[in-house]
C-alpha cells in the first residue's frame, strides 16, 4: 500500500469564512472508503491540489457527523492560494486520518472550556461539536472565541447558533478597534476576556487553539483561575508537513508532533526544548 496515495474527494459545499478563509465540506469518492473512514476529534488530515502539492489542516468536522468531513483554511501560501480556485464539484485528494486526538470519553462527566483565536476555531469547532452532539454526557461548556475584527471571525452562523443555545454559555471578541457600528459582543483581547468570564476549574477541562501570542498569555490566565497543566489540552497541527514522521520537519526535541500529537497538555508542551 502507498502511503502517500491520497483518497480522491469531491467538493460538495464551500462556504466563505472571511476574505481569506474558506471552508470546504468533502465528500469520499469511493463508497468503501467512504463506509470505513473513521477518526477522532484532534486529528488531521493532508488536503492535496493535483499538481501544486498538499497541505495539512485538521479536520473541522466532528466524528459524530458520518459520511463527510470538512476543513478550513486560510491563504497563505501555494497550496491554499490553488486551494481558493476549487469550486464546488471538484475534486481534491486527502489522506488520513493522523496524529492522536483529543480525550473526549476522558472529558464525559466534566466541565469543558473551549477557547480559540482566529482560525484556530477550526480544531476546537471540531472537538465543539463532537461535545455537543453528546450533550447530555458533559456537564457546563463555555466557548470563549475571539479575532482581530468582526470581519475576521469564522464560523459565524455557528456562533450565532452557539450563542442562542441555553445549554451553553458562548463569549465572541474582538480586538479593540476592531468592532464594527453593529456590534454587539466583547471588545477585548481573548486572555483578558478568559480572565472576565472566570469559567470554574473544579472538574474542568480546558481546550485552547490560536496564534501563539494567544496562547502563552491564556495559560496563565487558567493557571490563575486554578485549572492544571493536565487539564489543559491544545493541538500543535502548524508544526507539521507529511503526517507520517518522515520528513522531520515537526521534529522538537525527540517529540514528533505528527505521530506523537498533535494534542498535548500543557504539562507536557513545558517538558519541550526550550526554544520551542
């Protein structure tokens, strides 16, 4: 078996997130392949145009969801800019799953909070849904989302939605500055509005993804409102290029992200070399 042969998938439905974001929903080819694909929320996939290459993204759609997957992604490079071109009815490779996954049965009975930046909703819109598809087994869940401005927030139907459910309690920020006349949501910088919601600790789990600068000021935000280093789980998916450990590229320290992760607790991103 060629390990690098991807599964051929058509293009059903593209959706515009922002001026640079989209969103694909994929759907297999091959009716086998189809029946037997199964993954867990976490993990990634390698989302290829013939001819100009791949580029890995994590699979936005939850595994409660059966008979398509989706991804999102951002422009910023050759793969992506060929990936804007494809219109609905196309064809693109994948292969995958890869990587470990978020541990939701360990998660069953707990308190969840997610928070996320920028694209870095899609991972945790992933792990989102697969808690909610599974309500009635998770106790309270919070979803703290921020961006740049309005015009950079993804998803927005589904934070409309998130919002306007009881069972949930849903924070959307942006950036000072960048609010537009209409809006009607947080106006700050996602640590500072973690620190203002103040979600409990006591039997939490803490899910977080977004630009590192984000992340390295949120930590100590949970730390402060007593969450753990165990308890706090993020997924390093931008290290990462083949997916398999072969080209080396996600190497850090003698942790391979794509084989060993992409999901770590914060515990363990502390125990990674330093210049990490």
């Amino acid at each position: 078996m060629n390990i690098y042969k991807p599964e051929l998938m058509e293009v059903v439905e593209i959706i515009d997130e922002t001026a640079d974001t989209k969103t694909f929903k994929l759907k297999f080819k091959d009716t086998d392949a189809a029946r037997n694909f199964d993954f867990k929320a976490g993990q990634f996939g390698e989302y290829s145009v013939f001819g100009e290459g791949e580029s890995t993204f994590c699979i936005a759609s939850a595994p409660t969801r059966k008979e398509y997957i989706e991804c999102s992604f951002k422009q910023v490079g050759k793969v992506t800019t060929a990936l804007r071109k494809v219109s609905i009815g196309d064809t693109i490779g994948f292969r995958g799953p890869y990587g470990n996954h978020f541990p939701i049965d360990d998660m069953k009975g707990k308190n969840v909070v997610f928070i996320a930046g920028g694209i870095g909703l899609a991972p945790v819109r992933c792990v989102i849904w697969n808690v909610l598809d599974l309500r009635d087994q998770f106790k309270d869940v919070t979803i703290i989302y921020g961006a740049r401005s309005t015009a950079d927030l993804v998803y927005k139907r589904e934070l409309e939605e998130w919002k306007n459910r009881s069972d949930i309690k849903t924070v959307v920020t942006v950036d000072p500055g960048g609010e537009d006349a209409g809006w009607k949501g947080e106006i700050g910088f996602v640590p500072a509005i973690v620190e203002k919601a103040a979600p409990k600790a006591e039997n939490s789990v803490a899910v977080i993804c977004g630009p590192p600068v984000m992340i390295k000021y949120t930590m100590p935000v949970l730390n402060k409102l007593g969450f753990k280093d165990e308890d706090i789980l993020t997924t390093l998916e931008n290290r990462m290029k083949c997916g398999l450990g072969k080209c080396g590229r996600c190497n850090v320290g003698n942790v391979y992200v794509c084989k060993d992760g992409p999901v770590f607790t914060y515990e363990q991103i502390k125990k990674l070399p330093a210049e990490y």
